[in-house]
C-alpha cells in the first residue's frame, strides 16, 4: 500500500515538473540610442534628406521590430540597427524617438530619449 502511494506521488510530481510551460526568452529590456552620422544636433539635410543611427542592444528579438518617429508624428519609418535615411525632413528644430514595436499587436514596447535636432538645408555653391 505505501509503495501504491509512493509510486503515485512520484508519478504526480514528475508529470507536474514536465508539464511546466517552456519559456524560450522572456521580453528584454533594450538598450536605445538614436544618433546622427556625425554626432552633432547640427544636421545638413541634402535634398531634405538625413541619416539617423540607430542603436540597440542586446539583438532585438524576433517579433520586435524599431521605427523611428518624429515628435509631431509626421514621421514614422521602419527601421533597422544601424543607418536609416529620412526623406522629406522640413529645417527648423525636430525631436525624433527610437522605438521598439511588437509586430504582433503593433504596441510600442520601449522608447528611446528623444533625439532633438536643428535640421538644416544644404544649399551648395
């Protein structure tokens, strides 16, 4: 009877521990920069045109994704670690973000400081 009742615990306990849900990596917390190519919040834009560099660490995971967006929301874009170039960028004073997106439900995750830069037209001579 005490072996019955032994064996039937053991049984219970291992099934409990080999039911448990496996976590594969729970979602991270990034590390989020946004800079521009030469560090200065001084930027030429050519053509209404500039580069942004973005920033993240660790590797994002594979459903987030990044997007780059304007203060005023009149730029949103797709972006990737590393450069990504922005058309159609006014001059005057603009704030960008750096944003973590989850591709299943389009959520922001996690923002990044906001980037504040003094765009500037490229006039050549």
């Amino acid at each position: 009877m005490q072996r019955l009742l032994l064996l039937t615990c053991l049984f219970a306990y291992a099934a409990a521990a080999f039911s448990q849900p496996v976590t594969t990596r729970p979602d991270t917390s990034y590390k989020l920069a946004l800079t521009t190519l030469k560090g200065s919040n001084k930027v030429q834009a050519t053509g209404g045109e500039i580069v942004l560099i973005s920033h993240v660490t660790p590797s994002l995971l594979r459903h987030h994704r990044l997007q780059i967006q304007s203060a005023d929301h009149q730029i949103r874009i797709r972006a990737e670690p590393g450069e990504t170039r922005i058309k159609g960028v006014s001059r005057g004073l603009h704030s960008f973000t750096l944003e973590v997106i989850d591709s299943h439900t389009g959520a922001v995750l996690q923002t990044s400081s906001p980037l504040e830069l003094d765009i500037r037209r490229y006039i050549p001579r």
